[in-house]
C-alpha cells in the first residue's frame, strides 16, 4: 500500500509482512530526510508495524549527523513501538553505502537486527522470518 511519494523517498506498507518499505531516490537534504524518516515513524506506529526494509539502491550520502539523528531519535521511538528488524538493500554508490554502514555502526548495541541484502524480494523473506 503507498503511503507517500516524494521525489527523495517513496514510503509503502505491507500489510502481509507487518513491514514498512522506504525506497530513497537519489539525494535526500536533511529536512527531506528527516521528514521521511519522520513519516516512517508515523506510519510504523499507526499500523503496529514489526519491520522495515530500507531500499537504499539509488540513494546518495547521508550525512553523518542525521545518520546520528537517526540512530539517536527515530530508532528509539521505534524499538519502543515493536521494532526488531531492519532490512537494507545496499546502494550502488560506494559514498551511499558508507552512510549505511555508518548507520548499522549506530544500531550495533540496540535492540535491532540489521540485515544486507542485494534484492527486493531477499529482504522481504527475510522479514518474514
């Protein structure tokens, strides 16, 4: 089910997976980040999501502060609304990938498994577990 569609992000539901999808689109600044992770937040909480699959194939650099910000503010609210897995299908721009290795760097120690995978429907079995 689609929930938004941003220029930076697309952000879905599955119903069947409990999960919500986020899919980045090239370069996100920092409010346009921040707001999608924000709806990411809201609509994980409104439909008593279990996970989140974080598409990240085409999308640029995050900055290491809203990678903190992230870390520091979003996955606390959403570990204490059921959050236990993330799924990341990992960029094709090495300067992206850093900034989601950076980022599993900030959940290591949380609640979280974090997981890597190359394709859509990987991910998604593995949520599924």
């Amino acid at each position: 089910m689609l929930i938004e569609d941003k220029p930076h992000c697309t952000i879905e539901y599955d119903p069947a997976l409990k999960c919500v999808i986020q899919t980045w689109k090239g370069f996100a600044g920092s409010a346009n980040f921040r707001a999608s992770i924000l709806k990411t937040i809201e609509v994980f909480e409104q439909h008593e999501a279990k996970s989140i699959i974080s598409n990240t194939q085409n999308s640029k650099v995050v900055s290491p502060a809203d990678g903190n910000w992230v870390a520091e503010h979003a996955n606390p609210l959403l570990i204490s609304h059921g959050l236990r897995k993330i799924a990341f299908i990992v960029p094709e721009n090495v300067f992206a990938r850093r900034s989601v290795d950076h980022f599993r760097g900030e959940v290591i120690g949380q609640a979280l498994a974090t997981q890597y995978f190359a394709d859509l429907a990987t991910a998604r079995a593995w949520v599924s577990e």
